[in-house]
C-alpha cells in the first residue's frame, strides 16, 4: 500500500471461529473488516468488528456469549513530522499488529455487569437455586408470608 497512489484503498475482510488475544481474552464468531486508506501522511486504517466472548450472568451464574462490537480510526504516518495526535508511526515493515488495539476496542465494550437476560431473577438467596428456572420453597414461602402480612 505504501508504494500506491494517493486515494489507494484496500479492504481486508477477518473472519475467525476462534480468535485469542492476549494474555486473557477468548473470542468466538471474529469477524470484521479493515479498510486501509493511502493518504498523503500515511495510511489510514479504518475497522469495524465484532465477536463474542464467553462471560458469566451476574445475577444467576450462567455462562452466556457476550457480543461485543469495536470500531476505530487511526492514522499510521509515514514520519514523525507528519503524524497525527495519537504519534502511529508506520512500521519500516509496513506490518501494523492490529491486535494490541482490537484487544483495547472490545475490552472497553465488555458490560460491567453481563446480564444472561434483562428480566433475570437471579439466585435464592438461601439455597442457590436459579428461579429462572422454578422458584423455589424459600421464593414461595417469602410471596405466602408477604401476602399474610399484607392482608393483615
């Protein structure tokens, strides 16, 4: 890309099953595309992505496939003089590893709090059980004694 004329562009499309980012990140359904721009100060990386990654539901335990998405904009320049606030200096290669900041873009979409639905009610309390899926004894035996209470 570097020896092309100014206006070059080139689409590289990613597309992965598995994808590991290291040291701790694991990804499935990868997929992506990078559009690179040849401009007068270098070249402009373009890229939207997404993927999923394993995560555990904060309320009830389970594991569900988080979709994360990322996008960015960056500039490599060709020198110094010509670089842009964030300072990418292309590579005397002309190889750029994506990966550092892929890795950044889905970290920073990961949700603080993984929910496995927007209505999930969550463990008892007492005995663990996922009233997902039934409630249990202590569940009913709190709805019996709130209704009591209530008539009372």
């Amino acid at each position: 890309m570097i020896s092309q004329p100014i206006g070059t562009s080139r689409d590289i499309h990613l597309d992965f099953p598995s994808l590991s980012l290291p040291p701790d990140f694991e990804f499935i359904d990868f997929q992506g595309v990078v559009r690179i721009n040849r401009t007068p100060q270098g070249l402009l990386f373009q890229g939207d992505f997404m993927a999923k990654e394993s995560e555990q539901c904060v309320r009830c335990l389970t594991r569900l496939w988080q979709p994360l998405h990322g996008e960015f904009e960056e500039l490599y320049a060709f020198s110094y003089r010509t670089a842009s606030e964030s300072e990418l200096i292309l590579p005397e290669d002309a190889n750029v590893d994506m990966a550092p900041l892929v890795r950044e873009l889905l970290l920073l979409d990961v949700p603080i709090s993984p929910l496995c639905k927007p209505d999930c009610k969550g463990l008892c309390p007492e005995c663990g059980a996922d009233l997902n899926v039934s409630p249990c004894e202590h569940v009913l035996n709190r709805a019996e004694s709130g209704s009591i209470n209530g008539q009372a």
